[in-house]
C-alpha cells in the first residue's frame, strides 16, 4: 500500500484566528496543495504544533481541513495544548504525531490546511501538518 | 546488502533546504539505495537545536532525487520552541524525542541516488542539527 506525503506549514500569531498554512519552509509559494492523481484515501495527518510561550498564559492547538478535495466535508482535528508560567527563558522540543483518518478525497482537487489555537493568547505557534494518502 | 541508509547534517539557517550528505567520521556515504529495494518501509529522525535565538519552528524532511518513484515526498517530523534566557539563568537541556513512521511505504527504484534534506521552518532557532535514517525493503 505505497503512500504520498505532502506538507504545509506556518505560523499562528493571533488567538482564536483561523490562519491558512501556505507555505514549506524554502519553499514559500508550493502553490495549492492538491489531492494527487493516484490517491484512493487520505490515511491521516501528521502534525506537530509548538508555541513560542512569550506570553504567560494557557492554548489549545486545533487544524482544520477543508476544501474540494474533502468528499465528505471539513475536518477539525485536535493538535495539542500548552501553557507556560514565565516567559524568560525555556525551551522544548516534541515530535509529530499521526493521526489516522481515512478520509474519502477527491483526486486533482484541493484541501486547504488551517492551523488555529483557542484558550488564551500564548504568543504566537509554528504548525506544520503532513497529509498521508494511500496510492 | 544494507538495509539502512543514514546521513546527517547541520541545518544552520531557517527555512532552508540543506542536503544531508555525511555521516560522522564518513564524510561522503552512499545514498544509493539497495540493489533489491522496492521501498521505504520506515522513517527514522532525530533533530535538535541549540534555541539560542527565541521562537517556534517544525522541523521538515524532503526525500527526494531519481530513487523516490513518485517524487519529492515531504514530512513534518517535529515542533521546537524557545524563549531567550535571562542573563545569569540555567535551562536544562532538552531531550528531543524520535520520530518514527514505521510503515512509510514509499516506492523506490534500487541503485538509484536519494536526496535527504531537512529544513527548520518558521523561526530560526540557532544552530541545529539532524539525522535520517531509511530502512528499504
């Protein structure tokens, strides 16, 4: 069952703000991120979403599919939660994490990544997110 | 024949593809894969980076070059985050954990070169560092 990755990222300056993810780090215009012409299924989502904790306070991390490329609809899906009680110094690191869907697409058209953080405002968040399919 | 293939590399600049090409004291291994390969069964990264500077950023892997059948294929391994130190104040060191796609299942053509690169993505970080190891069926 061979699988495609294809990736988008960016950053979520404002709370409770739906922010598209554009962009793939050197690559600052991909362009739309369409559903390849062999795909059958999107098997899920690797995400990895990370605060920059500048402000004291408590977030939630969610994305959002939406698109043509979605059969059945828009997708909301948790991608984490973080707080922080000093803003002068800190650091972490945490890997992504796959979440299996297997999700009905629509080959050659487009799914549209979002990345939004509700709670409070604890800075601003890098997300990045990783669609898996099955070819 | 080898059924891993491991590079390594310093990725010092944000958002900035960089080919990963040595190996520690090997300076230049092989990125070719195996005669009998038909595939990338798993995906191995461990990255980590000194956060001198404050922000967030993912950390990115492109497997590219004439082995991967269907084209560059890119994944989002990791997120890191940094906040400046106040002068004269200690930070413990931080344990990154590994990513692992254990059923990857990307087609590969054997004896064909493949490109690894990593790229941190959003904030730059500082220095940081990578490894990626393939495991071929």
């Amino acid at each position: 069952m061979p699988k495609l990755y294809r990736s988008r990222e960016g950053e979520i300056t404002a709370i409770d703000t739906k922010t598209q993810l554009t962009t793939l780090g050197s690559q600052t215009a991909p362009g739309p991120l369409l559903v390849p012409n062999q795909a059958k299924m999107l098997l899920g989502v690797f995400v990895a979403a990370v605060g920059n904790h500048s402000a004291i306070n408590d977030a939630n991390f969610f994305i959002r599919l939406e698109g043509p490329g979605l059969i059945e609809g828009p997708e909301v899906i948790a991608a984490g939660a973080e707080a922080t009680q000093v803003a002068t110094g800190g650091a972490a690191g945490k890997k992504a994490e796959f979440i299996p869907l297997n999700i009905k697409i629509q080959v050659s058209q487009e799914i549209l990544i979002f990345g939004e953080m509700g709670g409070e405002d604890i800075g601003a968040a890098q997300f990045g997110v990783t669609l898996v399919f099955e070819v | 024949m080898s059924k891993t293939l491991t590079v390594e590399g310093d990725v010092n600049a944000a958002n900035t593809k960089t080919n990963l090409t040595t190996q520690g004291s090997v300076a230049a291994p092989s990125r070719v894969t195996p005669a009998d390969a038909k595939r990338i069964t798993s995906v191995i990264v461990a990255a980590a980076a000194d956060q001198l500077a404050e922000g967030a950023a993912n950390i990115l892997i492109r497997l590219g070059g004439n082995a991967i059948r269907r084209g560059e294929q890119t994944i989002i391994c990791a997120g890191l985050a940094a906040n400046t130190v106040v002068s004269g104040s200690d930070l413990p060191p931080v344990y990154n954990p590994l990513f692992m796609v254990m059923d990857a299942d990307i087609e590969v053509d054997p004896s064909e070169v493949i490109d690894i690169s990593a790229e941190v993505v959003g904030d730059d970080l500082g220095d940081a560092t990578a490894v990626v190891t393939l495991i071929f069926d």
